[in-house]
C-alpha cells in the first residue's frame, strides 16, 4: 500500500514538473536573438553552402589549366588474329593486297598520357568568371544576413509591443472590473442606471476578449521568432528588451546623406554591379572561342602480345613521345558568334537593371525617411496626449472621489489614458521598426 502511494506521488510530481517546465519562459534580448540566427537559420546556413558550393566551382575551373595525367592499361583476347593488308608483292604472292594475320592472340597494352595547356585562354577567362560568381554569392549571403536581421527585428519589436499592450490592457481590466463592481454595487443601492452597469459590462468582456486575441497572437509571433532564430525549444520567448526610443533613433538622415551611404554600402547594388562585372567577363569568355589553343602533349607506352599467358617471358616495347598540340577554330555553325550576342544582350540587360535599382532605391530611400519624420512628429503628438490623459484620469479621479462625476466619466477618462498609451506604444514601435528598415535601406543592418 506505501508503495502505491508513493507510486501515485511520483507521478503527480513529474506531472506537476512538466506543467511547470511547460510554462516556462525564456528572456531573450534582441541582440541574442541576432547572434542565435547567425547560426540557427536554416535559410542563411543553405545560403553558406552555397557559398562553398561555388567555392569548389572555382577550383573546378582552375583545374583547366592545370595539367592533366592519366594512366590506362587494357587487355584483349583476340579469337581470330588481327589482320594487316600489305601489297601481294611484299607477302611473296601473286595478289595486288594479300590480308596477313599477324599479332598474338593475348594482347596487353599500357600508357601514361600527358595534356598540359599551353594557351587556353577562354579557360583562363572562365576561371575570372567564377571567382566573380564567388563573390556574388558572399554578397548575397551578406544581403541574406540583412534581410534576416531585418525580419528578426521588426518580429522582436512587434513581440515586445503586443507583450506592453498585453499588460496595458490587463491594468485596464483590473480598473473596469472594479468600476464594474461599484456598478453593480450603486444599482442595487438605486443610485445607478441599468445602462451604466451594462456599459461597464460590455467594457470589461471587450477588454478580455482583446486580451484573449493578443494572447494568442503573442504565442503566435513567438513561434514564428523561434524559427528565424532557429530555436526548437519548447519554452515560450518572453523579449528581454524594453521598448524606449534610443538617442540614436530620434535623428534622421537627409535624402543626400542617404543615398551616398547607400551607394557605398547597399548590398543589391553590390551585387548588381557584380553581375555586369559577371556579364562582361562571360562576354570576353564567349569570344575567347574564337582564339587559337595550345597545349604540351606526351604518352609513355608499353604493350606485348603473345599467344600465352607466361607474363615472364613477355617482351615489352616501349614507345614514348613529347610535343606540341596547337587547335584552330575555323567554323562552327556560328555557334559562337550567337553566344557572343547573347552575351552582349545579357551585359545590356544587367546594365538596365543597375539603372532601375538605383531609381528604386532613390524612392525607397526618400519615403523611409519621410515616414521617419511623420512618426517622429506622431511620437511627439502621442506623447502629449498621454500627459493630458493622465492629467484628466487624476483630475476626474478627484472628482468621483468627492462626488462631483458619474463613475461613468471616471469610466470614460480611464478608457481615454488607456487608448493614449496603447497609441503611444504604437508610434514607438513604428519608430523603431522605421529606424531598422532605414538601417536596412541604406546596407548598415547586420546580424
């Protein structure tokens, strides 16, 4: 029986154990969140081999004028003799050609071959082209890493700004459900309308169900965090960071400033200018077909033939040479002359799209710092209201206090308080979510 129970105690403890690491919450600041995606993201660590992908392309094309050596050794069974034609005159017969079986019938033979180019200069060429194709794809894990850091941000930002507005709308709840209370409390006293514990009803279930829908968007939003970072934890993400505006967040750039930081540092104009460098030199590889080739050529051979298989008493002739192998390009069907022109119309198109990024990025650039200025000036708008709020929630406080309002005005002013901070988390949010998306605009975001 005392085992049993302790059996049931057990059970309950872990029971109650896994409840309580079910609910758990880890604090993360953003800047670990950062550092996590470095190495958790499965986006970024494809894009990292990719990046080493290409890496051994390059070394694929080097290897073309590297030399070459490759050994073979074949063995045949000959049934019936190989036959040689000679003139009748020189087998001693009377035919004009007279069909001579000569050769053993086991036949072995055996060569090292030699090809090291001389000139081979499309090679050369291709070999530009893939440390180009190299570093295009550092820039886009660079620019991969912007992007993510962009995303993890704004997702941060929106996680701690719902997680203030969680609370926001808790304190609320606690004030209407007492407001609720003395609601009730008057009308049963009949020194209260109907309507007015009806209001205050109708405020406190709306306050739970906004309550309820940011609950379950905070559960949400954090799952979602979790994957960009990487994290398979269980545990629930609870933002370590506060959400304050920084002294570096309240200045902006102007449009100038701007758009000289960006041409040095964006990371799609790096990469577009890559892809033109990438045009031109598949542009030059293309009429490298038509240049004469060189290389240095040699073989070393052994062979025997026999109609045993006693190795030992095989003869081996050896034949070897050394020399150079020149190839010309004479014609072939214009193949190369179309692939020059594709070349060409690819360089053009790249070029155009160097132009265009650019336009986009002047536009983009000028309605970032835009709607920085707006929610600066919103921010500041907000602000005020959320003092005047404040002053109007003490002052009608002090007035139910000594009778002179309604619990419905001090209802009202509460409401009032409560909409202005939410409006003031807001602005902050946008602010700092604006601040993120310029940093990113301008190529200085980075995990």
């Amino acid at each position: 029986m005392k085992r049993k129970f302790l059996n049931i105690l057990l059970a309950l403890l872990l029971l109650f154990s896994g409840k309580v690491l079910h609910a758990q919450k880890r604090e993360l600041s953003l800047a670990e969140a950062l550092a996590m995606a470095a190495n958790g993201n499965k986006e970024l660590q494809v894009q990292t081999l990719e990046e080493i992908r290409y890496k051994e392309i390059t070394r694929e094309a080097q290897s073309r004028l590297l030399p070459n050596i490759s050994a073979n050794a074949a063995y045949s069974r000959y049934f019936d003799r190989q036959v040689i034609f000679l003139p009748g005159s020189f087998a001693g017969t009377d035919k004009a050609v007279q069909d001579i079986a000569v050769g053993g019938k086991n036949v072995f033979n055996g060569f090292l071959s030699l090809n090291q180019p001389l000139f081979l200069e499309n090679a050369r060429r291709q070999r530009q082209a893939a440390v180009i194709n190299e570093k295009i794809q550092k820039e886009k894990t660079t620019d991969l890493q912007s992007q993510l850091a962009f995303q993890i941000s704004a997702s941060y930002f929106n996680l701690l700004l719902m997680n203030n507005q969680l609370s926001l709308q808790q304190q609320s709840l606690s004030r209407n459900t007492r407001a609720l209370e003395d609601t009730r409390a008057l009308f049963a006293q009949g020194r209260s309308l109907k309507v007015d514990t009806l209001r205050s009803y109708i405020v406190v279930e709306n306050l739970k169900s906004s309550i309820s829908y940011l609950s379950n968007n905070i559960e949400v939003s954090g799952i979602q965090l979790k994957r960009l970072i990487g994290l398979n934890e269980r545990a629930e993400i609870k933002p370590g960071d506060s959400l304050n505006i920084e002294s570096d967040q309240a200045e902006f750039y102007t449009l100038e400033q701007a758009l000289k930081t960006a041409e040095l540092n964006r990371h799609d104009l790096k990469l577009q200018r890559l892809s033109i460098e990438q045009g031109e030199k598949q542009l030059s590889v293309s009429k490298a077909e038509h240049l004469p080739q060189a290389s240095i050529v040699g073989q070393y051979q052994l062979q025997a033939q026999a109609d045993h298989l006693s190795l030992g008493s095989y003869t081996w002739p050896r034949t070897s040479f050394l020399g150079i192998q020149f190839t010309v390009p004479i014609f072939n069907g214009n193949r190369t002359n179309s692939q020059i022109n594709q070349a060409r119309i690819k360089l053009q198109q790249e070029k155009i799209r160097l132009d265009d990024l650019k336009e986009e990025t002047n536009a983009q650039l000028a309605a970032v710092i835009s709607r920085w200025k707006e929610a600066n000036a919103q921010l500041s708008v907000q602000k005020t209201t959320v003092e005047a709020a404040e002053l109007s929630y003490v002052m009608m406080n002090d007035r139910y206090r000594n009778g002179l309002s309604s619990r419905l005005e001090l209802t009202d002013a509460e409401l009032a308080l409560t909409q202005g901070k939410l409006n003031y988390l807001q602005a902050v949010y946008h602010l700092k979510v604006l601040h993120v998306e310029l940093q990113r605009s301008l190529g200085l975001l980075k995990l």
